[in-house]
C-alpha cells in the first residue's frame, strides 16, 4: 500500500542506550502513521546499541539510516542531525533513545501540520507522561496554560525535545544557526529560534510519550517541588548566568532573523544585565519576557533585581 501525508524523518540520537532502546523503536513500529523514516547519529557507543538498531531496520519497510556522531555531548549530536542530508523530509521529529512513543504520536502532530498548513516554520510539541526506569507511572509533566512565544522561550523552555516535530521551513531556519556556538539545550535552541522568527509554535497539552525517569537523564521532568528547587538553585547558583550568556550569544549573531519586535525584546532583556536595579525590574516588564507559572516569574524579577540573569 503507498504510503501518503507527509514524510517524517525521526531523529534519534543514541550512545549506550541499549538497555531501553528496543523499546523505543518497537514503539516506532506501533504508529498509526506510518509515513516515516528513521535517521540515527550514534555517539559512539560501545554497547550494543547499534546492532539492535541495524536488525530493527531488516524488520520494517521503512529506510533507516545510522551515521556516526560527533561524539563531543548530547545537543551536538541532535544539531548534527538537523544538518545532516542522509534523508530529507516534510517534517522532523527528534527521539530520545529511552522512551516509549504512543502510537498517536505522529498521526497527532500530522494532523496539526496539516490543518495549519503555511510554509512559515512551525513546532509542535506535547506533554508527557513519566515513568520510573522500570516503566511504572508516576505522574505527568507539568500543564502549560500560557501562549508559547519568543518571550516565553528566552527565559524558559517548555518544549520536551523528545515531543518536538517541526517542519521543513523551521528546519532551515535552525540550519542557518553559526556551526561555532554553543547551546545549552538543542530542545531551547529550537523553541527560540522558531519563535524568534516568527515561527509558530504550538503546545499540544495531550502526552505525546512515556519519558523515562532514571540517573542516567540528562535532563529531567521539570515537574514538583524538587524540579522548582532545581530551578531557584539555577539562578542561585549562577547557572542562569551562564545559561543566558549562551543563548544570548546564539541568538545576538542570529539577530537579523529575528522579527522587529522580538529583536527589541531581545535587546531589553540583554540589557537588564548591564543595568542598575531599579532598571533591570523595569526592563524584565517592558521586554513582556514571562515564565509559565506565578512563582517562576517571581523568581524571574527577584533574579533580576540581585542580578543573576
């Protein structure tokens, strides 16, 4: 049977993941949309994680495609995929090699592409359910009621890149990044440049996945009090510091993309670094720059008024 809609190329990057991985690419196999390829960057790794990958595409109709990672950390191995020409498609989904798909997923997002079909850069991205490493619920990500924006996304991410699926245009875009800055999340930098350029992004509060909780994560749930201590340490520690100087950067020598407006919002918010305090609380309000919840934005001005943005 041909096969229609819309291409999707999965993009999973994996090193070491073969305790999980099985798992992760069964629930490929599951989709109720099967228009989709998969292309793996493996970062190197020395378990059999790729052998269990090669046999999965003898299995299925679908191309599967496995190139070598950069093997130098996490984002760099997603960005190396959104660069990469081993498979073009319509849409782009990233995958964590340790979760476990619904199988609405990509019939999910499909469909929103489809109904709101533009040739401006678009983002999807969900919710998610949370697992133990054993596979045991334990609850769900955090429900985001605020608009997603580039003021939204300068000072937060709320978009699980194991959720995302963006389209050609938003691709391209995110192609045109400097290949000699830093990031300090591929997830963020995708959400804010997409935004940043007049994208649209949307937030689909229906969970996408089940995310694997475990020690090994690089990244957590962002969920409950010990996530909300994670963050007020951030600015504590300076860590928010140091993760606005990195998107800062990014974003100042991707500036001329920006729209008008989100350019000037960029540069208030740069600017409440270099300013007195009672400026840098006037600054954090003019920009529009917000956080999803009461207490973060709180946090936001108090982290501004004892400069630690």
């Amino acid at each position: 049977m041909p096969l229609t809609g819309p291409n999707v190329v999965i993009l999973l990057a994996t090193r070491n993941g073969a305790a999980f991985i099985q798992e992760q690419i069964d629930s490929y196999r599951a989709q109720t949309y099967h228009n989709w390829e998969l292309l793996v960057s493996d970062d190197g790794s020395t378990d059999d994680t790729v052998k269990i990958i090669e046999e999965f595409a003898k299995q299925i109709p679908q191309q599967v495609v496995v190139r070598q990672g950069p093997q130098i950390g996490f984002w760099q191995n997603f960005v190396s995929l959104v660069r990469a020409n081993d498979i073009e498609g319509d849409l782009y989904a990233y995958s964590d090699q340790d979760d476990v798909w619904f199988p609405e997923k990509l019939e999910k997002a499909v469909n929103w592409f489809e109904a709101h079909q533009s040739d401006c850069p678009a983002l999807y991205f969900t919710r998610t359910e949370l697992i133990e490493e054993s596979g045991e619920p334990i609850g769900f990500s955090p429900l985001f009621s605020r608009e997603p924006t580039f003021q939204n996304a300068l000072v937060q991410n709320i978009g699980g890149g194991n959720t995302m699926v963006f389209n050609r245009a938003a691709r391209a875009a995110l192609r045109t990044t400097p290949a000699d800055v830093a990031l300090v999340s591929h997830d963020w930098w995708t959400y804010q440049v997409v935004t940043g350029i007049g994208g649209t992004a949307h937030y689909d509060p229906w969970p996408s996945l089940r995310y694997r909780q475990h020690g090994l994560n690089l990244v957590g749930a962002n969920k409950g009090f010990r996530a909300r201590l994670v963050r007020l340490s951030a600015f504590a520690s300076g860590r928010m510091v140091m993760w606005n100087d990195v998107n800062l950067n990014v974003l100042g020598r991707m500036r001329n993309l920006l729209t008008s407006h989100n350019a000037l919002v960029l540069d208030r918010y740069a600017r409440i670094r270099q300013a007195a305090w009672p400026m840098r609380l006037w600054l954090v309000w003019k920009s529009g720059v917000y956080r999803q919840s009461f207490v973060d934005n709180l946090g936001l001005f108090v982290g501004a008024l004892f400069g630690r943005l």
